[in-house]
C-alpha cells in the first residue's frame, strides 16, 4: 500500500515548509532526550538533499525506522513531532519495500509503531494529526489481521470526527484513509459499527460535493457492500439507495455513476429482498434502463446496469398493487403515487394492513411518527384516513399505537400540506358511523 493512496495538496505544502524549518536536536541532547547516537544519525539525514539520504536509507532503513519512531515516542513538542513525520513520510514515500521497516519496530519495542502515531492523533494540530493518519493508513492497511484489529478501533474513532469535520482538508484525508482501510474485509465491520462514519459519508453526498470526493465516498460504499450484514442492514439503517440514485442521475463523470451501479449490484446480489422494493420506489429502473441505451467507455458499467434492469424488471412485473404499496412503506419514501388516492385501493386493501400482527400499520405509524419529511408526513396521515375510513375498527389500534395523538399535533405542523392532511385525517378518525335505530 503506498503513501499516496492518501494525499493532499494542502499536507504537501506544509511538508515542504516543515522540511525547512530548524529542530533543536543539540539541545534535546544536552536536556538528554535524545542520546549521542541518535543526534549523530539525525544529524547525518537532517537538512539533506534526497538523494543522500536515500544512499543512506538504502543501506540504513531498519535503523533510521527504529530511530524515527522512538524520536516520535520521546518527544512531544509540536514542531519536532512535525518534522520527526515528515521523515517518516519522505521514507516511505516510492518505497514501499520499508513500510515492513516501520511495522518491524514492535520487535526493539512494543509501543511502536503505533502508539506514537495514535498519540498524535490526539494533538490540536492539523499537520501532525493528518500526517500520522496518513503514515498510520499505510502500515495498518499491510499489517496482519491480528494487529489491524487490536490497533484500529482509536485509529477508526478518530477518523469519525474528522470525517464530520467543517474542514474539508480533513473531511478528504479521512475519506481517503477510510478508503484504503475498508480494501480489508476485517475492517469493514469495525467500520460498521461506527454511525459517525457512515453518517459522514452520507452527510458528504448531501452536501453536492465534486466527482472526485463523490466517487471517493462511493468506492467506500461498494466496499461496505461487500459484507453481507452491512448490505441487509445499510439502507434501512441510513437510507442510502435514494440518495445513492440522485447521485448517479447527476453525475458528470462516468466513474461516478460505474461505482454507484456496482453498490447496487452487490446490494441485490446480497440482499435481494430487504434492497429491491427501496430501489423500485427511487426509480433506479428507469435509470438503468437509460444507461443500458448509452455509449458509455466502461463494459461493466453496461453489464452492471443490464444485470439490475433484469432484476428489477422482474421484481416489478411480480408485484400487484398492493405489494406496490408494502414496497413503498417498506423504503420509508412516501410520495403522492397513484394508489394514494385510489379509493377503490382502499377498499380492496385497507384491511390487509392487519396481518402478520399490524405489520404494515406499525411501519405506517412509524413513519408518521418519526420522519421530518413534509411529504412523507402528508401522505402518511393521509393514508391513516383513508384506512380508519374503510376499516372502522381500526380507529382504535391507531389510537393505541399513537397515530391519532400524533395526526393532532400535525394540525400545527409548519407545511400547509401536511396541516390540511391531518385535518381531514381527524375527521375520519373522530367521526361516528350511522347508526340504524
């Protein structure tokens, strides 16, 4: 795994700034935190142009390893921790025969190579917090299985908040690190239980970024999607087939749209029934039928694309309308399709809404009480109507579960939408059937 995997502009100007600034090794030396033999090898490296110290390294790289990363250990001034990384990085950097130097370090002490690089994570400042998650990424992501899992989980935290941070140098340091770690099958479950993580990549998509940083966030996904688990659980958990199809239906670049219909490929291939019905309700096969039309450079892309237009395709015939419905309250994605307002669907099916114990109108209510989508909200009180309407009794399980309390307060809710739906929802749940005396 090479250093560049994770790379930044703004961390490669402030490396070249930092190669020219003096460390006061002398002095380390006289306060005897640094011995005769360690100032003489730095001394040696220190202020010299490449290509005498890669003549150095090339000869001397176990020890200058062992060096760099008890000088890291030792030494706690920001300024020298800068630059005690910047030879690490200069080290590593086209020479990833020495990252087994780096990791090697445990055998001379058990605190290294990482305890250093983890306690750095910890410092306020940016250089040396992004620099030791860029040197960590590297020798994690080629460590054995045993030491990635014991080492990861405060790596893996930090990445969290960085990931959510309002600095975009460390939003793309973390994706990229993040990036190169899910590649192990053994770090996508730590990953997953994280929230923070994926909230971030989600809250990234959000935010419209640029193709680079939206393929970025989409490889990590198609990782993630690879676990069986994580593709049963991600989008009920995150919902992240809508905003996964609005990506692609916008994207410019083609490798976007390529790592977005590889997610969903993996989705169906390893969990058909809980993925299908969400990617039906966000008109993914529309899209992918579109695609199967164009000219597009990628093969896989065309056989990714026909792969999920047969699936959906075949989802979509077998569905009656009802199932239609179940499909759209299962995505949790309300909108005003035309079953909604279908009074002959409500007759036929309101009451179906009751089996395998209130399975439907427990997601309903559910909707209804937890979306902050006006839409969605509209349509869900809507539909309590239209269900106490033509299954009386059914008044009192709304009641129970909370429905009728929650369509009141929505009488007040801020969307004129929303507020009308609730009040004719009202009616229907309060109104008296006629009684023959």
């Amino acid at each position: 795994m090479a250093l560049n995997l994770v790379s930044s502009p703004h961390l490669d100007e402030l490396t070249a700034k930092i190669r020219l600034k003096p460390v006061p090794w002398e002095g380390y030396h006289r306060a005897d935190l640094v011995t005769s033999e360690e100032l003489a090898l730095i001394k040696k490296v220190d202020k010299q142009p490449r290509h005498r110290i890669e003549s150095i390294l090339l000869t001397d790289g176990r020890m200058y390893a062992l060096l760099y990363m008890r000088l890291l250990k030792n030494l706690q001034r920001i300024d020298t921790m800068q630059s005690i990384l910047v030879h690490i990085s200069d080290a590593l950097t086209d020479h990833d025969e020495r990252i087994p130097l780096f990791q090697q370090t445990s055998d001379a002490d058990s605190d290294l190579p990482y305890s250093p690089l983890l306690r750095a994570l910890e410092t306020q400042d940016e250089f040396v917090q992004l620099k030791a998650a860029q040197i960590l990424t590297v020798l994690l992501g080629t460590e054995k299985k045993s030491v990635v899992t014991e080492k990861s989980e405060t790596f893996l935290n930090t990445l969290s908040i960085l990931i959510q941070s309002d600095s975009p140098v460390r939003r793309d340091v973390a994706v990229q690190c993040l990036e190169a770690l899910l590649a192990r099958h053994e770090c996508r479950r730590m990953v997953w239980r994280i929230p923070a993580i994926i909230h971030g990549f989600v809250d990234i998509l959000k935010s419209n970024p640029g193709p680079q940083m939206s393929y970025q966030v989409g490889f990590c996904f198609w990782l993630l999607s690879f676990d069986q688990h994580i593709a049963q659980q991600i989008n009920t958990q995150y919902d992240v087939i809508p905003l996964l199809v609005k990506v692609a239906q916008v994207a410019v670049k083609e490798k976007v749209i390529r790592v977005i219909i590889a997610i969903f490929r993996n989705l169906v291939t390893k969990a058909p029934s809980e993925n299908l019905p969400a990617m039906l309700v966000s008109q993914l096969l529309p899209f992918v039928k579109s695609l199967c039309t164009r000219k597009l450079s990628d093969d896989d892309v065309l056989e990714d694309a026909q792969f999920l237009k047969n699936e959906l395709n075949a989802r979509f015939q077998s569905l009656t309308t009802y199932d239609e419905y179940v499909s759209e309250l299962a995505s949790g994605h309300l909108s005003w399709t035309p079953v909604h307002e279908s009074e002959d669907f409500w007759k036929e099916n309101a009451t179906k809404l009751n089996e395998k114990d209130n399975e439907q109108l427990r997601i309903l209510m559910r909707l209804l009480k937890e979306s902050n989508d006006p839409t969605v909200l509209a349509v869900a009180a809507h539909d309590v109507g239209q269900y106490v309407k033509h299954y009386e009794r059914g008044k009192k399980l709304v009641a129970d579960m909370g429905g009728k309390a929650r369509v009141m307060q929505l009488m007040s809710h801020a969307d004129p939408d929303v507020r009308y739906r609730a009040l004719i929802s009202v009616q229907q749940l309060v109104s008296q059937p006629w009684i023959t005396v």
